[in-house]
C-alpha cells in the first residue's frame, strides 16, 4: 500500500489512565509510523478527543458547542501526537478544516498531496468543522479525499465483536465482516453515518487494537489481528 489514513482513538493514546496522554503509548505509535514511512508509505492521522471530552455525554449544554468542544479537543491531541513524532524524526503538519491561527493550517487536498510528496506525516484534526459529525465520519471523509487505499482503524478493542465484548464475556470477533453487515447490525464499528460512506465510495477498513505489540506495522504487513471489514484488498 502507498497511502492510509490511521484514526487512534483518544481512549487509547491516554493509555490506562484513560484520559490525557500516556506518552509512552504515544511513542510506540510514533517509531511504528517512522517504521512505515521508512517501507515509503505515505500516511495520514485523525484522531479522536475522548481522552478529554465526549460531547454526547454531556446533559447540560448546547450539541453545537458540545461539539465544537469535541472538535477543539482532537486539534490538541493532534498538536500533541505531532510533536511526539518529530520527537522520533518524522516530518509533520496538522491541518484543520477551520483555522487556528498559528496552530494549524487550513485543509486542503492539494496541500496534504505536496506534504506526502515530502514524506511528511498529515493529521487531519477539527473533525469536519461543522457539528453532529463524529470523527469516525471525518476519518472516512479525509481517506475519500486523499485516496486512501484503506483506513487503520487503531482502537482499544481488538477487533469487531457481534456484541460489547466489555459486557459480555461470550462476545464473538469476527475476522472479517461486510461493510453491509456492519450496518444491518448496528455493530457499531464506526458509526451510521461513516459505515454508510464506507460503502458507498469501496473504502475497506482494518479494526485492531492499539495497545497489542506492533500492531500498526503488522497490520499494514499483512499480519492483521483484528477485522477486515469492506470490500477485500490485498495487504
């Protein structure tokens, strides 16, 4: 593959602290990114902000400002990850849909091509810049966008299960799962509305556990430990 798009969870990056960073979490994603960019990959990042907020969980305010919150949040956590990456010797830049000022720079395709040409990181932060758009929704934007072959989708759990392996024990993983399914199902791999880009513009996604030893370079070198969901590309 020449280029993905990698969405980390919040939870995952904040380690078992469950919120904030755990930078040690955060350096192993980095030197397994630096191992990709060395095998000539072309890689961009989203990343979610519920190590600091979740705006659904909230009764008391406004969605629209509940998720510019949520929006903001992801702008941290991708300034952060980025720096932790330049850290290990990757080239980067963040990219929002908004601006930020200094912070970032404003998206665009043309823009994000001429960084990977340079053999720079992208993280794609902000979500999609409007409200009632998760990031799992931006995730599966920003891959269309960037022609993507496949999304890396880098979680806390291990895979795709027919039930919340959290809350029961009998859960079962699949290995592989249609996009359709995933739907019908509500197995809530992504949600509604990304599952429904997903399969609309063929955009197959790799479910594995962030915290298992390596699992992003094994994943991309065929050794997938978690779910195949989509139509079958070859790794």
């Amino acid at each position: 593959m020449k280029r993905v798009l990698l969405k980390l969870s919040g939870e995952a990056l904040a380690g078992d602290k469950k919120t904030g960073f755990d930078e040690p979490t955060v350096t192993k994603v980095a030197l397994q990114v630096s191992a990709l960019a060395e095998q000539g990959m072309e890689v961009g990042i989203v990343i979610g902000g519920g190590n600091f907020w979740r705006g659904r969980s909230s009764e008391h305010i406004d969605r629209t400002k509940a998720d510019q919150i949520g929006m903001l949040a992801t702008v941290m956590n991708c300034i952060y990850v980025s720096e932790i990456f330049r850290s290990v010797g990757l080239k980067t830049a963040v990219m929002t849909p908004f601006s930020c000022g200094a912070f970032t720079e404003l998206f665009s395709k043309d823009r994000a091509n001429v960084y990977f040409a340079d053999h720079t990181v992208v993280f794609f932060a902000g979500g999609t810049g409007h409200p009632y758009f998760s990031t799992d929704t931006a995730t599966v934007l920003r891959a269309i966008e960037i022609e993507a072959e496949v999304i890396l989708l880098a979680k806390s759990v291990d895979g795709v299960y027919d039930s919340d392996p959290k809350d029961n024990p009998d859960a079962r993983k699949y290995d592989e799962v249609p996009i359709r399914e995933v739907i019908d199902k509500k197995l809530q791999v992504v949600d509604m509305t990304a599952s429904i880009l997903c399969m609309e513009h063929h955009m197959p996604m790799l479910v594995f556990g962030l915290n298992q030893e390596n699992s992003i370079v094994n994943t991309v070198n065929g050794a997938l430990d978690g779910t195949f969901s989509g139509t079958r590309v070859t790794v």
